[in-house]
C-alpha cells in the first residue's frame, strides 16, 4: 500500500488513523464532511501532511470527478478505507431512516473505490454488532434486555453484508473491522469510563452496576496500528477484530482507574440495574488479527488513562 483514501478523516479515530499512515510515508486523501477550518487545531495537525477534501457522504459519487480533474493518482495498490457513519443527532439516535442511509452511501463508496481503481475496500463495524447478533435471537415478549446502540448497529450489520456482495460482484478485495472501545484525547462521545474518568476528577457519586460483563479497551494509537497491518497484511473476506488480547470484567477496568486517581469516594458497585447481553470473553478475541499480521498492542491500559487523564484536566483548566 502506498496510497490511502480514508473518510470520516475528521472524527477521533479518523484523524489519529490519517496520521499514523502518513507517518508511514503512505500518500492520504483524507474525507471529512467539515471544512478545515472547523476542525480543532490538534485533528488539523493531525492531519497536515495528507490531502484534505470536505466532501460529505451523500457526495461521494463526487469523487470520482475529483480525482479525474486534479489527477491523484490512485494506483493500483490504493486502498479504500471507510470510517465514515453518522445518525441525525448521534451514533445511536435510534433513526433507522438516518442509520439506513449510511448502508446505502457505504454501498456507493465502494462503488466509487472500484471506478477509482483502489485494489481493496475496508469497512469499519462496532463492537456492538456483538451485543446485536444476541439481541436479534431474543424472544422480546419475554425478555426486557436493552441496548440502546442496536438500530446503530443493526445498520453496520446490513452495510457488511451489502458490501460483501456487491465487492464480490465488482472483484474487490473486501476486509471488515471491528474493533474494542477506543479511548485516547479528544474523544467526544463521553463514553462511560470517560465519563467515570470525568466523576474521579470531580469527586462525583460513584454508582455503577455489578461490572461483571467482559469489555475491551484499546488506545486510538493501537487501534490506528490495527487498520495500517489489515491495510498491508489483511486477507481478502476475512472479519478483524482489532483490540488488547485481555479482555477483562468491566468493574477491573473501574478499579484500575480508581487506583490511578483515587477520589476519596467510595465505588458502589450493584447499585445500578444491567439490563443488556452480557458478552463471551472470546468476543473480543484478536487471534486472527495478531496470526495474519503480527499485531501487537503498544499501550496499557493505565498508559491509556494516564494520558486521557492529562488530557481531561488540561481541558478543564481553559
């Protein structure tokens, strides 16, 4: 791979992924629905050494003129890379027409990779296609388990098998991905252990649930690892599952945290109801992914919220 076009280049895992590449010396065409000067200063650093164009999904079609009339020369060894997915106010809105539009421009982006010339198409799913997948198989007049991502992820479940049959129909290689939660600076969807990173530092009520479900944590950095080895060592039809190779019970990743930056309040864990699918440890499981491309996580989980951690009180100190 010496060349890469990535949309949703603007969001969190977007803008790290684009420079991670471009320190690759990977020649980028970065997407993004925003103009530049609407992004923060760090995501634009982030990404200065690629090519930017604010083009947003409803356009991609648009692409194809782009590059005829500026001559970015896609070659044969450029891959398609899609982050990019939205709702009308949020990931998990619960909008089915908002979540089914994304299957349908995922479907014209590959469509577009394919006219391009790009040799692969990468689609990025959630991890709560895994919750989803059980959730589906409930009898619902019997069982009251919750999620509030399923419309969210049951939209990335039909854009994955769309685009595997239509990469099939034009002989592109299609590789999809999945990855663990993914925490690091500049995170805006205040996930919870964000957010509980946020209480330790107020010195908030700590009230949770049992925290016995298994749940994974990975840096933006190792997650931008993750997606270059697929890029340059994936296999063709094959699913990855980026993530730490150490999945553990939610409430460990609650009390390392709290080992970090005591707050002085006292954790009560079982106070809060779970009403959702618990998930296997095996769910998380990056076998695959470390067997094909020699993948190996770089930080540890306290690196991770260490970093966050400086990161959230600077923030709070502007």
């Amino acid at each position: 791979m010496k060349k890469a076009i990535v949309t949703g280049a603007n969001g969190f895992i977007g803008s790290a992924f684009v420079e991670y590449l471009a320190k690759q010396d990977i020649q980028v065409l970065a997407l993004g629905r925003k103009d530049l000067a609407e992004i923060s200063e760090s995501k634009r650093r982030k990404m200065q050494r690629a090519e930017y164009l604010k083009l947003n999904m409803n356009e991609i079609s648009g692409l194809v003129d782009w590059v005829s009339a500026t001559k970015w020369e896609v070659g044969k060894d450029c891959v398609f890379f899609h982050l990019a997915w939205g709702g009308e106010t949020g990931l998990s809105d619960l909008n089915v027409a908002a979540q089914m539009e994304n299957v349908y421009w995922s479907a014209s982006a590959l469509e577009v990779a394919s006219r391009i010339g790009c040799s692969r198409f990468i689609q990025v799913g959630t991890m709560e296609e895994a919750f989803t997948e059980k959730y589906l198989e409930l009898n619902h007049p019997k069982d009251h388990q919750y999620n509030r991502h399923v419309i969210y992820s049951v939209a990335k479940i039909a854009a994955k098998n769309a685009l595997r049959l239509k990469a099939a129909q034009l002989g592109m290689d299609f590789i999809y991905v999945l990855h663990s939660h993914v925490m690091g600076p500049e995170d805006d969807k205040n996930s919870f252990l964000q957010v509980t990173l946020q209480k330790l530092i107020r010195g908030d009520e700590l009230i949770f649930s049992s925290g016995e479900q298994y749940f994974d944590v990975i840096s933006v950095n190792d997650c931008a690892l993750g997606y270059y080895l697929i890029c340059q060592k994936g296999l063709p039809g094959d699913v990855y599952w980026v993530g730490s190779g150490d999945p553990r019970p939610l409430r460990e990743y609650v009390e390392r945290m709290y080992a970090l930056f005591p707050s002085g309040v006292e954790m009560q864990f079982g106070r809060l109801p779970y009403n959702d699918i618990v998930l296997d440890k095996e769910v998380f499981s990056i076998s695959k992914l470390v067997d094909v491309t020699g993948y190996k996580p770089i930080l540890t989980y306290e690196q991770i919220v260490t970093e966050l951690h400086e990161y959230l009180i600077q923030m709070s100190s502007h």
